[in-house]
C-alpha cells in the first residue's frame, strides 16, 4: 500500500484506513511509540498491559477446561 502525507496544519498527517487499525487492534484513542532506524518509520500501538495479562489468563483457563478436545481435534 502507497500511502502520501496530508497537510493537517503546519504538520503532515499519514491517515491510515480502518481495516489497518482493526488489523492492529487500534482506533482512535491508540498512543503509538513512533520510531526510526533513519529509513523507516515505525509506528507500535502501544497495548494495555492489564489487557494482556487478562487475555493470558482466559487462554490458561480456556486450555486447562478443553485441553483433552483440543488435544483430539489436533490429531
């Protein structure tokens, strides 16, 4: 994907669609870390981390509760 810059004040803004952000997990109230190697311009979504552990801690619950379906949709 070709993206351009748009003008947006004294600045340049990079709008990036919605498929992208749902892609990402991100919307509008997403703080990114912006980075450079001094080529490229990286842009992380900076994640909640109360978020994640919460998400760990449902897959070990859903893992140890259907461990043996799991084990034989796998084979």
């Amino acid at each position: 994907m070709i993206k351009t810059l748009t003008k947006h004040g004294n600045s340049l803004a990079l709008v990036v669609e919605k498929p992208v952000l749902d892609l990402i997990g991100a919307d509008a109230t997403t703080k990114f870390d912006v980075t450079t190697d001094g080529d490229v311009l990286i842009l992380t979504p900076i994640k909640d981390k109360g978020r994640e552990k919460k998400v760990r801690a449902s897959l070990e619950r859903i893992n140890s509760k259907f461990a043996a379906s799991f084990r034989e949709l796998a084979k």
